[in-house]
C-alpha cells in the first residue's frame, strides 16, 4: 500500500473515531443555545420584528453549526472550524444569558415587596438600669401622635401607660431632663429627634422594636386615568427616603423629583421639590414640610403633590441612602461638580469636579446648610450626584465589567408599583424607534421661614414657603408635556 493511501485512510479513521467527540460537543451547543434564547424571550424586550429576525438568525447559526459538527468530513478541518465558531458562541451566549438572568432578578426584588413597614421602638436614657421592654412594667411613657391601634399592640406585651404630648421635641427633651422615664416613638420620629436634639442618639438607647406593617396604602394607581404607561403619557414620582437597610421601611422623603413622561413626543420633564416644602398633608387636612409625608406611607407622599400640582400620579419608585452608596461603591467612585467650597459630613468638597464614593455622595447630595439659598442649593448637588452616575455608568468599560455587580448590589434597594410588563412594553417601544429623548430639569422655589408642623406638634421648624409663581409654572410645564 503506498505512503499516501495509508496516510488517508488513517485520517478517515481518526475522523471515524472522533465524531462522537463532535456530536457530544454539538449537543453541548445546542443546549446553551436554546438556555440563551428561552432567556431572551423570558425576559420580554425586544419587539415582535426584532424577535423574529432574532429567531431565524439563530436557526440558521444552530443549523450550520450542528451539521458542520456532527457531519462527516474528509479531514477534520472543517469540523475544527464549525468547533471553534461554537465555542465563539457558546461564549458570547453564557455572557449574555448572565446579563440577561441578572436583570430579569434585578427587576424581579422591584416589585415582590411593595409593602410598608414602619418601626416603633421605646427608648430610654443611657443611665438608667432599664435595659429591656419586661423592665418598665407599670411606667409611663410619653409619644407623640402614635396610632391607638399600635399602642394596643404595645400594651400587649407589657403593662404600660402611654401619655400623649402636644409636641414630639419635647417628648424627646423630657427624656433627656429626665422628666419621663422612656418615650415611645416611630423609627422617623426617632431621626428626627437625633436631628433636632443635640446628642440625643448618644444619650439614648432603643430597649425594643416593635414592627408593624402598613396595609393597603401603596396601591395609587388609577385605572381610570388617562395618563398611564398604556396611554404613553403619565408622571412617576420618584421619592428618596432618608433611611438605611430596607426599602419598605417608610421614611421622611428627603428626595422628590416628579418625573412626567410622553413616549409619544419623547421628552421627559423632572419637576425638583424641596424636602422641607410647607405643604398640606393629603389626609391629614394640616401644614407640614414635604419629607415629612413619607412618614405616613408613599401614597400619602403622592397624594399631597397630586394636590400641589394638580396632576395625576400613578406610579412611584423609592429609593433610599443605600441605594445611592452601594450603587457608587460598585462603581468605584464617580466625579460629581460641586458649584461652591464646602465641609459636611467630615467630608470636604472643593469648587469643581470631585471623586467621590458612597458615602462622600451622600453627604454631598444631603448638606443644605452650607449654602444661602439651602434646599434650592441641595437639589441642584442631587442632579449634579444622578449626572455623575449616569456619566459613569454609560461609560462603556462600566457597564461591560460591572453590569451584574451594579445590579447585584442594588438588589433590594428599589421599590416601585410599575408592572414588569409596563417596563417591558416600554423597553420594547424604544428598540423599536430608537428616538432620542429630550430631558428638562424645574426646580419649584420658595422662601425660607419657621413654622409648626403637624409631624412636630407646636415646636416651630424651619420650612420653605412656596413659591407661587413657581407653582404655577410647574403646572403649566407638566400639563403642557402631558397635552393638557
């Protein structure tokens, strides 16, 4: 037998002995493919045209390469060739099934808790030997509005009397004069308290947690309202609550941008107001500063600046200080523009660009004191914080390498009643046309005073009167955008 005969018939019989290897290989990329494209239409994106063009192209690939797999060949180069093509695939599959997997988990933690929960906690001095709730048997407490129903659900584990005060600052001042022997008060008491009161955290202890669970009063949405995603016009209000840990726990809302949206012309207007605007508390009939609704629920948020603005809001996205901290970390840092010199927070922020991580972004978006025009100043720092994180995560290498991680660490930090499948037709819309978007940014203006509020009883607080011209612009700019 000659030399080349030989030497192709052993090539035909390693070909022979390697095509289970092949077809093995073959199934493997079968199976990756279709975890790939059951990913992409589980999580319901891309338009119906996209998705066709999407599964054809897929049908075609999958087709020439399990054949150019699985086929017999002369010499093994072209089932080498069709390998390292799957392996290509195979591998920019993985990759964007993981991205895939992780924001169809990200959107999920959204919107499984829409719930509320508020904490009570009865708090002592640091000096006294009370050191758990069984201690204060047969005392009186002071509180300052807290729900009959709650106190009820105290009295329950402990005999106890509850003496209502006038004021929430003097309930707190007592404590510390040792005019009572413990206060029972809300977790969003308790912050403002350590607020207003000079080392009152430090003086203090929380001797018991009593949680309860606000029903009912996130459903805002208004099904017969006409601005409503499925109508392409409608408002979002996006509340920044300044509170740690869990996103249902409700806070005062330190952050409050209206966002109102026309897919139809494109253009998205974010109507800035000061936390400590004076506002009248929808449910309550009484004056207060505008952080102090979230107090009482989300709901009871939007539905005081439903009045203020005379507008429908049907969703809302919370966010709180976590949110804002973990998001940066993840990104490293960002550079944020500060239009003044300043010191907060043990932090110093000089005029211009700034690195800063997540706790130097939070300082810088919460300070208002260093600054004469205070809450005006404060909502400007909180757009130059979102610009600066919006300018880092659009960077390409970001979202390439920390896509997931950015998700990952967000988890749990946002809560909104949108539908998934009101995100989806939104996302789908936009692929579809590929517009760009106009964004324009109202700040509703005021005047600094002091004033009572309901949330503090007679203790007077600094508050922002409204502006009323600015009011009304604001008005005029959210109907103008919603086609009024």
């Amino acid at each position: 037998m000659s030399k080349g005969r030989r030497m192709s018939n052993e090539g035909q019989t390693e070909n022979k002995k390697s095509k289970p290897i092949f077809i093995i290989l073959a199934l493997v990329y079968l199976v990756i493919t279709i975890i790939f494209c059951v990913s992409i239409i589980r999580m319901d994106m891309l338009p119906g045209k996209y998705l066709t063009i999407f599964i054809i192209i897929e049908v075609i690939l999958t087709l020439l390469v399990l054949i150019g797999l699985a086929k017999k060949h002369k010499t093994l180069k072209l089932n080498i060739l069709c390998l390292i093509l799957a392996i290509i695939l195979s591998s920019g599959y993985i990759y964007a099934t993981n991205y895939i997997n992780a924001t169809i988990n990200f959107l999920g933690t959204m919107f499984t808790n829409v719930s509320e929960t508020e904490e009570y906690y009865v708090v002592v001095r640091n000096d006294n030997n009370y050191n758990e709730l069984g201690d204060l048997a047969g005392e009186e407490l002071s509180a300052f509005r807290i729900e009959e129903n709650i106190i009820t659900e105290l009295k329950e584990q402990i005999n106890i009397e509850i003496q209502d005060d006038n004021s929430l600052i003097k309930v707190g001042s007592d404590l510390i004069d040792n005019a009572t022997e413990g206060i029972f008060v809300s977790s969003s008491q308790y912050s403002i308290l350590t607020e207003e009161i000079d080392d009152f955290e430090t003086n203090t202890k929380i001797i018991y947690t009593l949680k309860h669970e606000i029903k009912s009063k996130v459903d805002i949405e208004d099904e017969n309202s006409k601005y409503t995603i499925d109508n392409g016009i409608f408002n979002v209000y996006i509340s920044g609550i300044d509170t740690s840990g869990s996103i249902s726990n409700v806070a005062r809302s330190d952050a409050n941008i209206l966002a109102t949206i026309n897919t139809k012309t494109h253009e998205v207007l974010l109507t800035s107001i000061p936390r400590d605007y004076y506002v009248t508390l929808y449910s309550k009939g009484a004056k207060d500063k505008l952080t102090h609704s979230g107090i009482y629920g989300i709901n009871e948020t939007v539905s005081t600046v439903e009045e203020l603005l005379d507008t429908d809001i049907n969703y809302y996205i919370r966010v709180n200080f976590t949110t804002l901290i973990k998001l940066v970390d993840t990104l490293g840092g960002v550079d944020v523009y500060s239009e003044y010199d300043f010191s907060t927070g043990g932090y110093h922020f000089n005029k211009g660009y700034n690195h800063v991580n997540g706790a130097q972004a939070l300082a810088f978006s919460r300070e208002r004191y260093s600054f004469g025009s205070g809450d005006n100043q404060r909502i400007k720092n909180q757009q130059h914080v979102i610009e600066a994180v919006i300018n880092k995560v659009l960077n390409s290498t970001t979202i390439l390498t920390k896509y997931t991680s950015i998700l990952e660490s967000l988890e749990g930090s946002f809560q909104t009643n949108i539908e998934q499948n009101d995100i989806s037709d939104l996302v789908k819309e936009q692929l579809d046309n590929m517009e760009s978007w106009t964004i324009d940014n109202y700040s509703l203006t005021g005047t600094g005073s002091s004033s009572a509020t309901y949330s503090m009883g007679s203790q007077k607080l600094y508050v922002m009167l409204p502006n009323e011209s600015s009011v009304e612009e604001a008005k005029n700019n959210i109907q103008e955008l919603l086609g009024e």
